[in-house]
C-alpha cells in the first residue's frame, strides 16, 4: 500500500570514500563507470539503497562487494542532497567513510569493479559533486586522526612507530618529530611488545608492534592528543 501517493520519487544512494595507506601514501579506492550517466568517468563506489536495508547494512555491503572484507572501519559521514546533483534522476547520497588495509582487500574484487588505488594528490576529476565528498572526508580523516587513533585501521596487524609515523606525516603532508611522536605514541598505551623486529627494515631494526584491541575499543572515543595540536587544523 502506498500512503504517500502525492510524494516525489526520491532515490537514496550510499556512496563509499574509501581510503587505504600503502606504507608511503594515503590512496582513494575509485571506479570507472560503466553505465550512463557520465560513462567512462572517474567516480566513488557506490549504490542504491534497497528496500528494506538500513543506510549502515547498505554501506557494509557495498564496501564487501569491492573489497571482499567486512569487518573495517565505516562511518556515516555526511548526506547530499543538492536538487539537480545527479543529472540521471532526483537522488539523494548518503556518505560514508572507511578505513581498510590495502593489503588485506581482494584485489580481484577491485579488479573486477573496474576499480583503482590512486593517490590524493593525482586523483582524477570526479563525476556530479564527488570532488565535495572527498574534500569534506579529508578533513574529517584529518580531524579524527589527531584526536582518535583510527590511523591503526590503515597499518598491518604488526607494524612500526616509524610506519605509524610515515601514515601520519602523509595524512597531514608535513614532517613530524620522531621522538616527540614516538613518546605521545607510547603513552596512550595502545601498543603491544611482540617481540619481533622488522627484518625489512634497511636500518636499525625496528621493534614491530601490535594493537591492544581491547583498549582500543574501550578507550576510542578519549581524546588522545598524540599529535601536536597545530596538526588538527592542517
């Protein structure tokens, strides 16, 4: 039964910024489209709601459809409903943001998306107002980076304080002092001893370390504050 019949059609969409960090640059994960309108252009992955889904199911089934994974980092971020902004039909885009290992995805899944990692200083022009989405994620990474520690969502399960490091001077593109991170680093208390050294390492062996995964959970949402605080307006 309809009991809206003099409502509008209105299409909900939920597209995807989905980031990655390979160990020297932030990267988007972006398609090529293969349907009109804008055929052949640049664009966030993304689709239609159904019918009976809720935005955050519909988002995790997205992302797992490109990516093959399903338990990573997503949030909701931000919705545009601009009238006129999908030249194909009247939609409204709900965004959300993810986090994921590059390494960890199925690359034959992005493969078959027509899909590609590129870096955010050469990512292509984007279809409709994609460009907006990406900026307004950007600096919500940014933010978030600063007072949260999601940037362990985007190492490998064992890694580094120098790859930590690496993931946050690319976040904000500047330099950041090695001790002073290192120690604001240490004292939030999330890192793990493994006991290894990373045998990769052209210098020094670096002590590998991994996530407490429990205080990560429990402690999210505190405010951490290991990065300098003219960081979080970058």
């Amino acid at each position: 039964m309809n009991n809206y019949p003099q409502a509008a059609r209105i299409l909900v969409a939920i597209d995807c910024i989905i980031f990655g960090f390979d160990g020297k640059d932030i990267k988007l994960l972006l398609i090529k489209r293969n349907f009109d309108p804008e055929k052949g252009k640049w664009s966030l992955m993304g689709g239609f709601l159904d019918a009976n889904e809720d935005l955050n199911d519909g988002a995790v089934r997205i992302l797992n459809n490109l990516t093959g994974l399903k338990d990573i980092y997503v949030e909701q971020l931000e919705t545009f409903g601009k009238a006129g902004r999908d030249p194909g039909e009247r939609t409204v885009s709900v965004v959300f943001f993810a986090l994921i290992k590059i390494d960890d995805h199925d690359s034959e899944a992005v493969k078959s998306h027509n899909a590609s990692w590129i870096t955010l200083d050469s990512r292509p022009k984007l279809i409709f107002d994609h460009e907006q989405m990406v900026l307004r994620a950007i600096e919500h990474l940014k933010y978030n980076a600063a007072l949260h520690p999601i940037g362990f969502e985007l190492v490998p399960e064992r890694f580094t304080i120098p790859q930590l490091q690496k993931l946050y001077e690319a976040i904000y593109n500047i330099p950041i002092d090695r001790r002073n991170f290192s120690r604001k680093l240490l004292s939030t208390g999330l890192l793990i001893d493994t006991g290894y050294k990373n045998n990769n390492s052209t210098t020094k062996k670096a002590t590998l370390y991994k996530l407490d995964a429990e205080r990560y959970k429990a402690k999210f949402h505190s405010f951490w504050n290991f990065m300098p605080d003219s960081m979080k307006s970058q």
